[in-house]
C-alpha cells in the first residue's frame, strides 16, 4: 500500500513539473531552446578577472595579437577566455562579428544522422562555446545577435575559400584537427580580425599522429606577431580533482 502510494505521489509530482524534453516533437535538437537558456539573463557586462598569471599572458595576447594559439589541458579557461574577449571585441565595436568553429570530431562514438539544417547538425559540438557565450551576454542577446548574423556558425568543412576580415574568429578544440586543416584555417585570417586557436594536444579524438596543433604551435613561436600561450596542470580551475587526475593519466 505504501509503495503504491509513494508512486502515485511521484506520478502526481512529476505532472506537476514542466518538464521539457530533450527533443522537441518533430523538431531537432537546438541548444538555444533549451530551458537553460530561458533562465533570467546573468549580468554579463561583468569583468572576467584571469585566476592566474598564463591566463592573464592569454588575455593580455588576445588583445595585442591578431592570432593566438592557447594550448593546455582541461579546465584552464581557454575556451572561456577567447569567448569573453570575442564578446568585448564585438561589444566594443573592434570586430563586426564572431566566428564560431569546431572539428566535427565525436569523442569516440557515433552518434549517426543528425536531424536539421546546418545549424542544427553542428548545434552539439559547438554546445561549450553556447554555454559560454549565454554566460557572457545572456540568452535573450545571443539569440538575437545570432539571428542577425553577428554571431556565424562556421563549419571546418566549408572555410576554404574564405576571406575573415573584421571579425573575432574562434577555432575550438583544435586538437581534433590535421595539419592540413589547421594550415587552411590559419590563411582564412582577414584584414583587422583576431583569430584563436584553442585545444589540447593530449586530448585529441584523432588517430595517434594525426592531430596537427602540436606541431603547428611550435612552429609559430617562431614568427614574429603570433602568440603561444602555454597553460599546465597548475592552471586548471575546474575541481581540484581534475587537476589531480590529469597528473596520473
């Protein structure tokens, strides 16, 4: 009797609830539509303060360089800081635009088909760089700087050809990218535009000597005007646990 009645009071609880799916009906998955982006709208005019002395050198490159390549481990900030200094550029006016990419690179596994237009099929890889950009600028502007184009959804695949001029172009996990592909990347770079490279060589999804980044980052701390920013295990701002782990592993 008990049992059933803890049921039922969880069956009238969870009808209680608005609880979303995470596929819509008949509509593919969009990052932009999910609760966590209904939430009211942080205060995202904040400083982001550098919680140590490399991400402070990253910073510091990313405002004096027009490329920059952040190599380190997990959890050091990479991806977050390019994506707040890609939002000061374009809020202060210096960039016309942000530009968003990412390999296309499953950690392995495959997921098959993936419903939608292009967009949508590239919506779960660049989902960290969605989770960074809500927390800098709030749901409500980033749904509405990507509706005008202010913020571009550039597939690896479809950038050949390219020009990027006035724009702040960020290329995410990079680790998961060949030689070949970081080289046509880094040659898209336009007329006043900054472009960050961000990844970690330990962690690439590719098959071993396949990942290009390594050799691509010591090869430009050679050319004058490129900044290499190199981040440790000392860096690491996630749980304390990460950085302990990654010492192991």
């Amino acid at each position: 009797m008990g049992k059933r009645r803890h049921s039922e009071h969880s069956s009238r609880s969870d009808k209680g609830h608005n609880v979303e799916p995470l596929y819509g009906k008949n509509s593919p998955w969009d990052p932009l539509n999910q609760p966590a982006f209904d939430r009211r709208d942080q205060s995202y005019v904040r400083k982001i303060k550098p919680q140590n002395a490399n991400q402070s050198r990253l910073l510091d490159a990313m405002a004096q360089h027009n490329l920059v390549v952040a190599v380190g481990p997990a959890g050091t900030g990479k991806t977050y800081l390019a994506i707040t200094a890609a939002v000061e550029a374009l809020e202060a006016g210096r960039v016309d635009r942000i530009i968003l990419s990412r390999p296309a690179v499953e950690a392995g596994e495959t997921l098959g088909f993936l419903p939608g237009d292009l967009q949508e099929k590239m919506s779960p890889f660049l989902r960290p760089l969605y989770d960074a950009l809500n927390d800098r600028m709030g749901g409500k502007r980033l749904k509405q700087y990507m509706a005008e184009g202010a913020i571009e959804i550039a597939p690896i695949g479809f950038m050949r050809g390219r020009t990027l001029n006035n724009a702040f172009v960020v290329i995410d996990e990079a680790q998961n990218c060949t030689y070949a592909q970081i080289k046509m990347l880094l040659t898209r770079l336009g007329w006043h535009s900054t472009m960050v490279l961000t990844g970690d060589p330990d962690q690439s999804d590719l098959l071993e000597g396949v990942s290009g980044l390594g050799d691509v980052a010591r090869r430009l701390e050679a050319v004058s005007g490129v900044a290499v920013v190199r981040l440790t295990d000392q860096d690491i701002v996630r749980h304390p646990l990460v950085a302990s782990m990654l010492g192991v592993l």
